[in-house]
C-alpha cells in the first residue's frame, strides 16, 4: 500500500500555501511572487511561478527542487548556500548571498550576479545569456565550457587571465591586460 502526502509548506498543503500567499499579497495577478522581507522560511516542493521570485533579504535560507520560475530570482542579500536544479526565465541575482556551489548546466535567460559571494568555482556548462557578474569574489579561474552573451565583469576576483578560446561575446572588464 502506498501513502501519497501532500507536500507541505510551513505545514499546510502546496496549494494552501500559495492561497495564503494570494490572500496575504504576496502574489499580483501576474503570476509575481514577492516575498521581500517577508516572515517565509520555506517554499514547498515544485513550487511554480508564471512571473518573477523576489526573496531579497527573507529568511529562506535553502530552496526546493523542481523550483520553476517564469521570470527572474532576486535572492540577494539571503542566507542562500546552493541552488538546486531549477528553472528560471530572466535574470539571476544571488548578491550578498552565501552561494558556495551552482549546479551544473544552468542556464540564466539573463543576467547572473554572483557579486560579494564565496563562491570560489562556476559550474561545467555555465550558459548566461547577459552579464555575469563575479565582482569581489574568490574565483580564480573560468571554465572552458562556459558561454556569456554579454560581459564578464572580474574586479575584485583572482582572475588573472582568460583564455580567447572561451565564448565571451562581449569584454572582460576591467580588462586583463591594465
């Protein structure tokens, strides 16, 4: 015999959370989710949003699997460590987060800011549609693999040289050679 639970967000079903999210004004009629400095510690399991997931400066500290997001992630200034496999449709800015590993083969359908982060190694198959951002970071070292359709942005990083072979479509900055 098999028991199905349903899944659970600050103990209450899935569903009755993303009610009370609605009833609170969490949620606009876009399909947003703002949770800024909201008293939210958790998000249930594959949890969807139409828009964007704004978590800036809440208390969710680690985030489900299956996380499927229609916009962009602003998880900035949270306790974030990783992210899990997820899907996102814009920009994602882990700024001032605790973000030590990325999972790999993300995709960012925008800009990525890993700015004042410690995280210390991108992922294999990196692919940024915008920027990335990896201002004041610990990162020594860009993989072979990776793709950025904009600039890469390295002050503050120990970043000492890039190799011409890597898809950057558009500059190093501050450049390598100042």
């Amino acid at each position: 015999m098999i028991v199905v639970y349903p899944t659970l967000a600050m103990n209450e079903p899935a569903s009755q959370f993303v009610q009370d999210l609605r009833f609170h004004g969490y949620i606009d009629n876009y399909g947003n989710v703002k949770l800024r400095f909201a008293p939210i510690t958790a998000l249930p399991a594959g949890f969807k949003t139409k828009g964007y997931l704004d978590i800036e400066a809440s208390d969710i500290v680690r985030l489900p699997r299956g996380l499927d997001i229609g916009g962009y992630f602003n998880a900035a200034n949270t306790g974030l460590k990783q992210l899990p496999r997820m899907k996102v449709g814009g920009y994602i800015n882990l700024t001032n987060t605790q973000i030590t590993r990325l999972p790999p083969n993300l995709v960012v359908r925008g800009d990525l800011s890993l700015v004042n982060t410690p995280l210390t190694e991108l992922p294999q198959r990196l692919f940024v549609e915008g920027n990335l951002y990896l201002t004041n970071s610990p990162i020594d070292a860009i993989p072979d693999d990776i793709y950025v359709g904009g600039n890469l942005y390295i002050r503050g990083t120990n970043i000492r040289k890039v190799s011409p072979d890597l898809r950057i479509e558009g500059q190093v900055l501050p450049s390598l050679s100042q």
